[in-house]
C-alpha cells in the first residue's frame, strides 16, 4: 500500500549556491511519495494535468488510486526518466541509491501550448516579488486569469482564452547559448526574461531563437502573441494573486534571509 506525506519541510535540495534572497516567511504543503530507491515531490498547486507521468508511467502514477502515486511500482531509473516529462515542474524526484539526481538542460527552451500556458524548459531562475526559485521545468500563464501566478491553474481553459501566435513564427538555423535564463514577470506587465532560448512551437517542427532580452505576454490581450504588445496597459491588467510556490530548500527562509546550502556546491538540478 503506497503511503502519501503531505509536509510543510519539503526535502532537501544541495545543488543550489548561496544566494540572497527577499521573501516572505510561508509553509507550502507539499507531498513526497517514497519507494525503495527514490523519493518523489509533488507540488499540488503547479500541477495542471498534463498526465505525461501518467501516460509515461501509469502502474506508478495512477489517478484512479486513493494515493494516486505508488513509488514502489517502478525502478528509481523509469521514475526518474518520467519525472523529468513533467512539464510544469509539479513533480521533482530525490535518488536514495546515490543514482544520478536531474540534470539541468543544456539548452534554454519555451515551448507554446495551443491556447495553454508557456512550458519553460533549461536552467531557470524564476523572480516574483515573494522570492526567487531555481528550477528546471515550468508551466507560466499568458492567458492573465490564474490565481496562482505566474504559474499556470488551467484557468484558460474557464476563460476560453485563445492564442494564434505559432503563424508568426520564423525559423532560424544555428544553436542558443547555454546559461541560465532569469524569467521575471513584470508587476502588472509581461514576463521578462533575459538570456538565450530557443522558442519552439507546439508540434516541434518551428524553431525561433530568442534573446538575450524578450517579453511574453501573461494579460492574454497582446495582438502580438506570444509577445508582449503594451496591450496590458489597455487591458488595465493586475497581477492580482502573485506567488511563488518554491521548489524546497530545506530550510525556513524570513525576510530579507541568506540561504546557505550545506555543501557549497553547485549540482544539477
């Protein structure tokens, strides 16, 4: 019988250097499943259904269940490799037999979803005014209505928001730069992001470089979609219900706080 945690000290994660960072003080429920070799998180709040875990892996991820997850069911090696399917960063998984933990992309991608969120892929550091989050996946609203910002709820899909932007699209040939990629959604404005990426369509088969400066659209209005147009000073849109829902640190982080990690290294993560 699989058994489900729900805890407000989420796992420890010592890849991430020290930083400052200004934060306010929370405790984000998460829930860590555990199997023989592997422990796997998961973020309620980021997941919007995209079930790659579950097509990927379905004697382990099983929505049918009471607990809907079993790590037990599998290998640490295939959960791993599911795991990392998770577009929206939801799922993160721990390895307990010294396996190999995520690595970071070698690449910076953002991915469009027909009439859905932007899937950010690579070596992110995402800012919102409650803190900065190191992570490697991740699911951003451009349809302006989540109450989870700047994260995608699926709240476009109650608003039947619309986004014709792959026709705009331009190939163009050679290879981003790796590096990180600050994403910095704009109080009240587009969502900044500063570094090398390549923009991809939904099917794969249209891919754009972009940087080292573009702005996305999040108020859903922009003409220019997926770019930002100023449509949001029009639309009169507030980034009402921003939040960041952090992938865990271990430890508790107060205002204006120096996270240090234990070991001082940077890992892939």
């Amino acid at each position: 019988m699989p058994t489900e945690f729900i805890v407000a000290d989420p796992m420890p994660l010592p890849f991430l250097p020290a930083y400052r960072i200004t934060t306010r003080l929370t405790s984000q429920k998460l829930r860590r499943y555990h199997g023989e070799d592997i422990t796997i998180r998961y973020d309620v709040k980021r997941c919007i259904r995209a079930e790659e875990c579950v097509r990927g892996l379905p004697r382990v991820f099983d929505p049918g269940r009471r607990v809907w997850v079993d790590a037990t069911q599998a290998s640490a090696e295939e959960i791993a490799n599911t795991v990392q399917r998770c577009p929206t960063g939801a799922l993160h998984f721990r390895r307990t037999d010294g396996g190999v933990e995520e690595p970071i992309p070698r690449r910076n991608e953002v991915r469009l979803t027909p009439d859905g969120p932007l899937y950010f892929r690579g070596e992110l550091e995402i800012h919102t005014p409650t803190g900065m989050l190191k992570e490697t996946r991740a699911a951003l609203c451009r349809c302006g209505a989540s109450r989870n910002k700047p994260f995608c709820d699926n709240s476009h899909q109650g608003i039947a928001f619309r986004a014709s932007d792959e026709s705009g699209m331009t190939a163009t040939a050679g290879e981003t730069e790796a590096g990180p990629l600050r994403v910095m959604p704009a109080t009240n404005g587009p969502c900044i992001v500063q570094g090398s990426l390549t923009l991809v369509s939904n099917d794969g088969l249209t891919r754009t470089a972009c940087g080292p400066r573009v702005a996305f659209c999040r108020c859903g209005h922009s003409r220019n979609k997926p770019f930002c147009d100023r449509s949001h000073v029009k639309a009169g849109f507030r980034d009402i219900g921003a939040t960041l829902s952090p992938r865990p640190q271990g430890v508790v982080i107060t205002q204006v706080a120096e996270l240090r990690i234990a070991s001082g290294r940077a890992r892939s993560g």
